[in-house]
C-alpha cells in the first residue's frame, strides 16, 4: 500500500458487526407499517444512510419519512440495548496495531452521529476521531466524510489508507483520493469490491 500517515476504519460492517441488527430493525419497520419486504431485500441496501431508506420505503408504506425513520431508530437501538454488537475481532486486531504504531486513527460512517455512537459504545471500541454521516453535506459515495476525518487528524486524505466494506464506500474513499482496503464480509458481491487497492478476507493480513 506504500507509505500512509493515517488509517480510517468504517464503521459498520468493517468494526462492528452491526448491520444483522439494522437489517432486523428495518425490516421490523417496513412490516410493522403495513408494508411488504424481506431481510434480503432490506440488505441490498447496506452501505445507504438511514434517511436513504427511510425515503425509500416512506411511499410504500403511506407514513413521511421521519416517521419511518424514527421507528427505525427505535428499533435499532432496542436491539443494541438488548443484545449488543459485537465488534469483528479481525478489525479489533488491526485497530490495536495501529493505535500501538502512533499512527492516527479515525472512523468515517455514513451512519448519522446518534447510531455511530450507539454502535461504538456497544462494541468498546475508541478511536481519535470519528465523523458521522450527517455531519458533512453529503454523505457517502461523496468524499465528504473521508476528508474530514483526514482534516481533523491533521494528515493529509491522499497519505491515508481506508478500510471498507461496500462499493458505496469504496467510492468515496477513491472520491477523496485515499486508499482503499477492502474485507469480505459477505455482505455484498465480492465483484463489488473491485475498486479497492487491495481485497482481504481478513483484516490480520492487511
């Protein structure tokens, strides 16, 4: 990957194995509003924001999207509470290289601030800087979230290296010109991937 003055992690899906308890939630939504969906249909959506799918699925369940949203967060949340998120013990072990290296650390997260401090907390993990989604103007595929955390960091977005998940993300770490790691995680076709600098199976080898 040659020389880099920064690692930033996403968040869901690469540190925290979060994405079954939103999937569960959404669909939970969905159904709960009188509308029609499955898990698997809900999935194809990882890597949106929350609002992404909650104007989505407004229409097609006849309720505004914040209400949608809302409900959604709501559910998200009992989950957490209930039964927790568990961080990815490959990620775990590359965050603590790091962190030993000196080497800035950050989190860059489509996901708006409330669930990205919900899902952090749940899992134990602590980073320098994190930037949530709905602190920039534009979200994911935009670079947006990825120079701020560089900005904050003090380093430069170009001598960083991210650590993704999805094409989404992928994109905006090409947009702001880092990059890019991606890990397997099943959640999308690996065919996907493909615009990263390098595709693992597991973060210990990165």
């Amino acid at each position: 990957m040659g020389p880099f003055d920064a690692v930033i992690f996403d968040c869901d899906g690469v540190l925290a194995d979060s994405e079954p308890a939103s999937v569960r939630a959404w669909t939970a939504t969905v159904i709960g509003l009188g509308g029609h969906t499955t898990e698997e249909r809900i999935g194809s959506f990882i890597g949106k924001t929350e609002r992404d799918l909650a104007e989505h699925h407004a229409p097609l369940v006849g309720r505004a999207a914040d209400v949608v949203e809302l409900d959604a967060r709501e559910r998200f949340l009992d989950l957490v509470a209930s039964e927790g998120v568990s961080p990815f013990p490959d990620a775990v072990a590359l965050l603590e290289q790091v962190i030993a290296s000196g080497t800035p650390v950050g989190v860059g997260s489509n996901s708006p601030r409330w669930r990205l401090n919900a899902v952090l907390a749940s899992t134990g993990l602590s980073v320098e800087v994190s930037v949530a989604g709905d602190e920039v103007d534009r979200p994911k595929p935009a670079p947006d979230v990825y120079r701020e955390v560089a900005r904050r960091l003090g380093v430069a977005v170009e001598r960083s290296v991210v650590v993704e998940d999805t094409p989404t993300g992928i994109a905006a770490a090409r947009a702001a010109g880092a990059r890019v790691i991606a890990v397997r995680r099943g959640a999308v076709p690996e065919s996907e991937l493909s615009g990263a600098d390098l595709v693992v199976d597991d973060l210990g080898g990165a």
